[in-house]
C-alpha cells in the first residue's frame, strides 16, 4: 500500500509540472512548487457543488494574512513559539489551500526559543509582495518587530532583520503608497510595555528594513472599540484604510478605518460582527480581490481547543465603506456566511487542503508538524525510501515537572471538530524509563506511554491537569505487551472530548485510562502529536519508528 500510494504521489507531481497553467500571471510572479495537493479525510471546506464551508481551513492557523499575486493566494499566520514558524500557505481560489513551507526556520534569538516559550514568539505577521519580492513582517512582543524577505513564497526566505526594536510593539503591516513612500502601521501590547487599545503609524525606509521615527498615533480605541490591535494597511479610491480587530478574541467585531490622510483623522465603521450566527468574535484578517475583481476576506474564530480557525466571506464596497459577509437586517454591518458560493478566480480548481495524516516515506518531515521549540540535531530522523520516521529518546530536561517544557514534541494542529488519528510504532529502548507516545498537548495534556519496565513493555495512560501550572502527571495501571509494535489511537468527539485506545495487531483496539477533554494551549488551539524521550542520559539513546501517522 505504502509503495502504491508514493507512486501515485510521483505520478500527481508529474501531472503538476506539465498541466498548463491557464490565465495570466503577473510579470516576474513566482511559481509554485509543492507535491500533488493533499485531502484531508476529516475536514474539506470545498463542497464539490461550486460552494464552501466554512471554516475554510478548521484548524489553528491564528491572525491569518493573505495577499495576491497573479493568479495565486499566499497566507500566512502566527505560530508563537512552534517550529518552524510563519507558515506559508497557497491557493488557487481562496477556500482549497495547501502548506508551502514555513518562513522562520528557526526562530531567535536561539538560546531563547531553543526552550518552550508559551505565548511568546510570532505574534499576527502580515504578508505583501512588493518590488518582485515577499515581505513578512512579524512582531515578537518581547522584542520587536522582524522582516523576512523571499523571491519565491516557497523559499528560501532571508534570515530576520530587526525593524524595530520595541518592546510590547505588535502586529506590523506595511503600506507602499504611490508616491513609493512607506509607511507601517502597528498596535501595542500592555502586558508588555503598559499601552493598549491604539494604533499607531510610523514613517519606514523605502526598501522596508527600518523605521524612520517611533510613531504617530492615529487611532484610539479605549472609548468605543478597546482592544483595538491586528490592523491591516491598504489604500483605495484615495482613501487609506486600515482594519482591525477589536473588543477580544472571543467576542469582538472588526473595525474599518479610513483617511484620506496616512496619518488621519480615521472615520471608523464596525464592519463585520457576530450578529445572529453562531461565528463568535469574527475578526482579524485579510482583505484579497481576485482576478475578476471579487473582493475576499479572511478572518479567524476562536473556537477554543481548536484554535482560531480560518473562515471567508465576500465582501463588497457600499460608498468607499467595506461591508463582509452578508447583510440581512440592512444595518449596514455584515454578519459571517457559513455556506456560500466560491469565488470566481476564473476556472474551478480541485480540492485541497492542509496536510494532516503522514506515512513518513519523504526524506523529510512533513509539513504538518512543527516542534514544541527550536528544534535540535539528533531529535528525529526522516528515513526516507525506508518509510519511518525515527524519533530517538531524547532526555528530559533537568528538574523537569511535566512535558509543558519539554521543547522535542512533534506535534500538528487539530484538524476537525472530530477524528481519530492512529499512529504505528516499533520501541527499541536501551534502559528502563525510555518512553514513546501519541499526545493530545494544551494546557491540560494526556498521551499514551509505551514505556520499558525491567519486566518489558507497557503502555498507560497519562493525564496531566493544570501543566502550565506545574500540575503533576497521573498515570493509569499499566498492560504488558507482546512485541515492540503497537499501534496508539485517540478518538476526538464533539467539545474536544478524546477517548484513548491501542492494539497489538491493527485490528482490535482496547480502550484505555479515562475519557480526557482537550484544552488550548497559550494563545494556540490543542495539538496532537508524538514523542520519545528518556529520563538521565546514557551513551546511546534508544528510538521509536513511527510507520505512519493516519486521521480518519
């Protein structure tokens, strides 16, 4: 099966590169290279009927921004302290979307983010193309707002150059006005420098690398819109505007601003808020028009253990004011579309979505998963033509609690409100106390542990309550098992519910330990994933081969 489903891989790559590409594209636009798009099993937005669901991606990829280039659309997100980070993502038509590749493979500074920093790192970044070339720019709020620069959205994406340096400083996005002068606005943060519910903009060099002065307040949301942060730049019919968030995650709406001025005085306008729906807190996003001349936007939902999952909706122009999703009461602010009709990007193209289940026959790692810190040498090794990944049994950090700070985890988003993800595994561990696992990892975490023991291999289930918070782990009664291999399964039901099982032959699968509810991490939806590790080193670390990891 493995060795059908890479030919078949070859086989769509090939369709790829020699399918004609139908439409212009943009003088000097990049191309996009990336394997035969994947289709998840859990969650397609694309209802094969010339509409969509949303969320279109139901998964965690937080403070989406997205432009257009051509006939393509590039988002890409937050990713806090995970890597790799600020991932890219590509689509044809705004609702079938693939990963492309990450922009920070590592992120700095190193001896920081070499260790779990939970809520720290990539906050919301923003994604142009300007003068032949992709900007990101990405705020860490400890540190200051990064650059990083690309030819190719795929790669490879320059090293970060520091903007600027300001502590509490978020959310950056830049503006080339006309006149090639540059502008970039920005929020900023209390919990880092004691300011909140502002906006503000700041005079930057032409080729983006540096601001110019520290800011002009244009904007001042503490009355009518508090929390006022995210914003967006763009300019239009002489206007400038800026969108953003406000009023919290959870509950907020987005606000329109414009001026014929970059420094204002800005008009405001709510132009998107939850209404009568069931899409809390609809905010945060990015504003596309496509070849036809559409207007699109992206925004994210908070649906706590998932994430802040991503969601589109139309939008069009009522004098010089954006109004997003649809309008029933007439009040002049949208309200979300669960269903709609797709855009019209000029062709249907298939359907796509970010890549979840892994049968680990790349010489690589899929790009599905990221590592709970900077990943180090000698963690995991892809095994290529061999088709496993092998994770080795890393020691636990010194004077550890609990996994909260454990930096070798390799973990994905979740990929729908429900599904059941299986892994395969063969144990080869030195010394007693060398262990593997499938984790569920949030605030509160559980997994199952395929553990040596002096009498051989067990497997339990442990559940850790509070981890953030140093909770201890609570471990069930162990089962022996026969051989090396097992197979380790989680069932995720309605509210994040997860049901744990395992099986000896693939085939009868015993339930195991308690039912465990999932939990957000910090500022990130829960994450489902594996890892080996050890306590105290040795000279040789033993290992776990990871066949694949599947969600159905």
């Amino acid at each position: 099966m493995k060795l059908r489903r890479a030919f078949l891989s070859i086989i769509a790559v090939l369709v790829t590169l020699v399918a004609p590409c139908p439409g212009s594209r943009a003088q000097n636009t990049p191309t996009v290279r990336q394997p035969g798009a994947t289709v998840s099993k859990v969650w397609v937005a694309d209802n094969g009927d010339g509409t969509y669901k949303n969320p279109v991606i139901h998964a965690d990829f937080s403070d989406p921004d997205a432009v257009r280039v051509g006939d393509d659309f590039y988002m890409t997100a937050s990713s806090f302290n995970s890597a790799p980070g600020l991932p890219v993502l590509h689509s044809k038509d705004l609702v079938n979307w693939s990963v492309v590749g990450y922009a920070l493979r590592r992120q700095p500074p190193f001896e920081v983010f070499d260790k779990p920093q939970h809520g720290g790192g990539v906050w919301a970044p923003a994604i142009r193309y300007h003068a032949g070339e992709f900007y990101i720019y990405y705020p860490d709020p400890d540190r200051g707002i990064y650059l990083v620069k690309a030819k190719d959205a795929v790669g490879p994406w320059s090293e970060p150059i520091l903007v600027k340096e300001a502590k509490g400083w978020i959310d950056p996005c830049p503006l080339w006005d006309d006149d090639g002068r540059a502008y970039l606005v920005s929020g900023v943060a209390a919990s880092r420098s004691g300011v909140k519910s502002i906006l503000v903009v700041s005079r930057m060099s032409a080729d983006g690398t540096r601001l110019l002065d520290d800011g002009v307040i244009v904007f001042d949301g503490h009355d009518k819109h508090p929390t006022v942060e995210g914003p967006k730049f763009y300019r239009r019919n002489g206007y400038y505007y800026i969108f953003a968030p406000s009023g919290g995650v959870e509950t907020g709406w987005q606000l329109a601003l414009r001026s014929r001025n970059v420094f204002g005085p800005y008009e405001e306008k709510i132009v998107l808020a939850q209404g009568k729906t069931t899409v809390n807190g609809p905010h945060q996003g990015a504003w596309v028009e496509t070849q036809t001349g559409e207007h699109w936007f992206l925004h994210f939902q908070d649906k706590g253990p998932y994430g802040r999952v991503v969601h589109l909706q139309p939008l069009k122009w009522v004098n010089d004011w954006p109004l997003m999703g649809t309008d029933a009461d007439g009040d002049g602010t949208g309200e979300p579309v669960l269903r709609f009709k797709k855009p019209n990007v000029g062709r249907v193209w298939p359907s796509a979505t970010p890549p979840d289940s892994d049968e680990f026959d790349e010489p690589w790692l899929g790009l599905q998963w990221q590592w709970h810190a900077n990943p180090q040498p000698n963690w995991a090794f892809p095994a290529g033509g061999l088709g496993y990944l092998r994770l080795i049994n890393v020691p636990l950090p010194e004077g550890h609690k609990n996994l909260w700070d454990v930096p070798s985890l390799l973990l994905q988003k979740f990929p729908a409100p429900g599904f059941t993800a299986t892994t395969k595994l063969n144990f080869t561990p030195r010394t007693d106390d060398e262990k593997t696992g499938l984790l569920v990892m949030g605030l509160d975490y559980a997994y199952l542990s395929v553990k040596k023991r002096p009498e051989g291999l067990f497997v339990s289930q442990v559940v850790c309550k509070n981890a953030d918070k140093q909770g201890a782990e609570r471990e069930s009664a162990g089962v022996p098992l026969k051989g090396s291999t097992v197979f380790l399964r989680v069932k995720v039901s309605a509210n994040a519910v997860c049901n744990f099982s395992f099986s000896e032959d693939g085939k009868t699968f015993r339930p195991i330990g308690e039912p465990f509810t999932a939990r957000p991490g910090r500022w990130i939806g829960a994450k489902v994933g594996v890892f080996a590790s050890r306590v105290g080193r040795t000279r040789e670390n033993g290992y776990a081969d990871f066949d694949w990891f599947r969600f159905e």
